[in-house]
C-alpha cells in the first residue's frame, strides 16, 4: 500500500510529453560558457544549408580558427584535471557532427596517447520523412564514423533505441515496463541517457572498488574488438518486498534489452562485460537465512556478501566463458522531472515491480537499473550489417561527398576497414 501522508515530503512529477519541443527546454545543467563551440557557417534543420555529410564536419575542423579554439577549451579543462583518466565522448554519428568528433578523436588520440578515448557515437531513434537518398547518406556518414572511430578510439559502443539503426531505426527495442514513444526524442533521449549515466559508473564511482577507465577499455576491445555492444534494464524489476537472491533465482530472460543496431544480446556470445547494477542496497541482497546449515552448504550464493558478488555468482552460472566485470552502487536513478513519466502503472514510486496499481496522479521517482558494455559476437555482426548496407551505395551519386573532399580511394579504404574489423569478431582467430 501506498503512505499518502510521506507523498507530502516528496517532488511534484510533471508530464511534458505535450511541452517538450527540444531537448534543452528542461534542461537542469547549467554549462560554463567555454563548454560551448558555435558552428555559424551550417544551420540546424534547414533545408538549403543542413550539417548532414560527414566531410562538412571534417572540414569545419581543419579550419585554424576554429580548431584552435576548440582545442584550447581541451585544454583549459585538461590542465584542470589532477588525475585524469582519459575522455568520455558523446558524439552524433549520422550528419556532419560525426565528422567534426571523430576529428577531435583523432586530434585526442595525437595530443593524450596514453589516455583512453570511449567514443559514445548516438544515433536518432526515428527518421521522420525521410527520402531513400537522406537515408544513404545517413548510412554512409555512419560508415565513415565507424572507420574513423575503430582507428582513433580505445573503444567505441554505438547507442540507439531502433533495432536496426543504419537506413531506418527499424522497430523499437522494448522494455517490459516502459510505455515509451520511440519517434518521440524526449523518451528515447531519456533510455539513452540513463544506459549512459549506469554503464559509466563502473570508472566515475568515488567508493567501492576503484577502476580505471583504461582498464575497462583495454579489456572490451582485446583482439581488436574496438566495436561492443550497450544494454540497459530500466527498471531492474525487483518486487517491492523480494531480494536480489530471490529475484535471480526466479528471474526468466535476459536482464537487459540491447540498446545498439542491429544487435542482440539475447543468446548471444559474450566474450568480456562490463556490467553495472544500481538501485539495490545491500540490505536487500537475501532473505535472512532458513533451512539451518544445509541450505547454506548447497547454495553458493549464501556465501555472497555483497551485490557485486551475488551478480558475478549469478553469471558464472548462466553465462558460459564470459568474462565478467560488476559494479554496483547503492544510489538508484533519479528519474523526477523533467525525466518522462513514461513507466508502466505497476512500477512503484520506488521503482519496485508491483501488482497493484500506481496511482493515476503518482510518479515514479527513482528506479534501479542495470547497464553494460559487452564485447560479443553481436557487435561484429552490427560491423557486417552496416557494411552490407553501405556497399550498395555509389559513392559517384552523392555530390555532396564528393563535392566536400571524399575520394573513392577513401571511401574503398572505409569499405575494406569496416570489413576487416569484422573479421576479428569470429571466434576461430581467437587464441
């Protein structure tokens, strides 16, 4: 049952769906005004000077003034740092920002060689009227992020809510207890966010056990498996009044949904994982022990102390070969406004899974969660996929290439690349 007399003490939940029209309208960050570089030769959205082929942004950086202004905001911010690990980076990987970032990742990689580079390349969820031609050169700007990004990154993980990712989203990733709009950027902005937010916690954590982000970069991309593969469980479904114990014992399924094109993580072959668990203190890790010395004797995970242990217990035993990395924290994800209202009606404020309903004019104010990063099969047939698709394209069609400085040979050497990276995701070169 619900207290009504503790809702007085907690945040007022809002529903934007019907306000939101970008997603800085609500947005909470206040940035330092050197954070921000403007780009005033192209403009967002329009239709006679769009920013939509990867070369313009390649381009742009190779311009002194403004490269030397960028770079001087690295810089200031580097100098600042008293033991910096590397650089994490969100970058659009479909238009012209794709060029302008993997840019910059080749200048970190030059300037900060010994620091690890986690490239982030995000791709829209919903392409709204789009003709075939938008949609080629869509897949040729990915094309081309991802050849930049396998040379220039320590490790790169592609993020979007389509299934597909490449021509079009394809249909949407579902979640057992999300009511989402997958054309509505709000939401798939706010799932994308959230496996960002968890999966990096394993290196920005300032308790628990320490781990560098090299360490978690060098392990995901051994063999040269620079490509892997995002997943995110929103909400980690625990019952109100259940344990972790409890609810691995019983749980049916895979914990995550996958959360990058043209991937699947279910039955799939995982290899290394960094995987993230947060929201579940350890005071509801198991029930207080029953069944005297016995029990104990002939379940292991009685011997588990901790969350971490009782999650890596867990995937030793229900994925084989798998080398797996687990942190948790204790501290769930805030999801008060301006956060879409956009759970099932039997998620709980808590983010408990529940069987009575929520109540209509009740939001959900925190919720575990549970993200990863995996090295897997899946990831080299994202690579095949994508190749698949970009093979097709004539590269002597789109002027707007040509016209910007790509040359064939560039773009045969990109095809070659993505092709080659393929390769080091069967398992017959391993050693």
């Amino acid at each position: 049952m619900i207290n009504t007399e503790a809702l007085g003490s907690l945040p007022k939940v809002y529903n934007l769906d019907n306000v939101v029209n970008v997603w800085a309208d609500y947005l909470q960050t206040r940035y330092h005004p050197r954070t921000v570089s403007l780009i005033n030769q192209y403009e967002n959205n329009s239709g006679t000077n769009p920013f939509d082929v990867f070369n313009y942004g390649a381009n742009l950086w190779k311009m002194e003034q403004f490269q030397d202004d960028f770079i001087d905001r690295i810089r200031l911010y580097v100098e600042e740092c008293e033991n910096m690990q590397g650089f994490h980076i969100l970058v659009d990987g479909s238009d012209g920002f794709a060029g302008l970032g993997t840019s910059a990742v080749e200048y970190l990689e030059d300037e900060y060689s010994t620091k690890s580079r986690l490239v982030f390349p995000a791709i829209p969820s919903s392409f709204i009227n789009t003709t075939p031609r938008q949609d080629s050169v869509r897949v040729l700007n990915l094309a081309l992020s991802f050849h930049s990004l396998a040379d220039h990154s320590s490790l790169f993980v592609p993020l979007c809510t389509g299934s597909s990712g490449w021509r079009q989203p394809g249909a949407p990733r579902q979640f057992p207890h999300l009511l989402y709009n997958e054309s509505f950027a709000y939401h798939s902005s706010a799932i994308l966010a959230t496996a960002l937010d968890t999966m990096t916690l394993r290196y920005r954590l300032k308790t628990g056990i320490y781990s560098q982000l090299s360490e978690m970069t060098d392990t995901l991309s051994r063999l040269g498996r620079r490509a892997a593969v995002a997943s995110l469980g929103l909400p980690f479904a625990m019952g109100y009044d259940t344990y972790l114990q409890d609810t691995l014992e019983k749980w049916e399924g895979p914990l995550w949904q996958t959360l990058s094109p043209s991937s699947n993580l279910e039955n799939d072959r995982v290899w290394i994982q960094s995987v993230v668990l947060r929201g579940v203190p350890e005071l509801r890790l198991r029930r207080a022990q029953r069944g005297g010395r016995m029990q104990q004797d002939t379940n292991p995970a009685y011997m588990c102390s901790t969350v971490q242990e009782m999650l890596s217990l867990f995937f030793s035993c229900c994925s084989y070969a798998t080398a797996s990395h687990v942190t948790s924290a204790n501290v769930p994800c805030n999801v008060t406004s301006p956060f879409p209202q956009f759970f099932s009606e039997f998620v709980g404020l808590d983010g408990s899974v529940r069987i009575e309903r929520r109540p209509q004019n009740i939001g959900v104010y925190s919720v575990p969660a549970i993200a990863g990063i995996h090295s897997c099969r899946s990831a080299g047939e994202m690579l095949e996929a994508l190749h698949s698709d970009v093979r097709k394209l004539k590269l002597k069609r789109f002027h707007n290439f040509c016209n910007s400085g790509l040359e064939e040979d560039e773009y045969r050497e990109c095809l070659d690349h993505l092709a080659n990276l393929r390769e080091c995701y069967h398992e017959e070169f391993d050693i």
